[in-house]
C-alpha cells in the first residue's frame, strides 16, 4: 500500500517555516546532482580543513582479509 502523506496548508507550514527554511528546501530539491555533489565535496574540504574529520588511509587486501578472518 502506497505511503500517503498530507500535506500541510499554507496556514500551518507558515507557523513551523519561516521564508529562510522555505527557500532552503526549495533550493535543495531543484538542485542537480552534479550540484549537490559539488556542495558535498566542499563539505569535506571544510571538514578536513578544520580537523572535523580525519584523513583516511587505504587498507590492504591482507589487512581486508585480516579483519574478515577475526570475525569469525
């Protein structure tokens, strides 16, 4: 059975949606992808930048295999 969402009126979206929030939505949902992929890499650029995030190194296949065989 299909999700069938209400959807609010103009009235009670206005008590819980100031003209920011609404322009945010509406700029995110018309984004293209290669835009919000754009958005995401500059999102990291900043986390890495500001130390949020830490830098990752690549494992090797004896390592992958490593961590595989100590699960079980």
């Amino acid at each position: 059975m299909a999700d069938k969402r209400e959807v609010a009126s103009e009235e009670e979206q206005a008590e819980h949606w100031d003209s920011s929030d609404q322009s945010l939505l509406s700029a995110t949902l018309a984004a293209t992808p290669t835009q919000l992929i754009a958005w995401l890499e500059e999102a990291l650029q900043l986390a890495y930048a500001t130390g949020a995030l830490k830098p990752r190194r690549f494992i090797t296949k004896e390592e992958w295999d490593a961590m595989g065989k100590s699960a079980r």
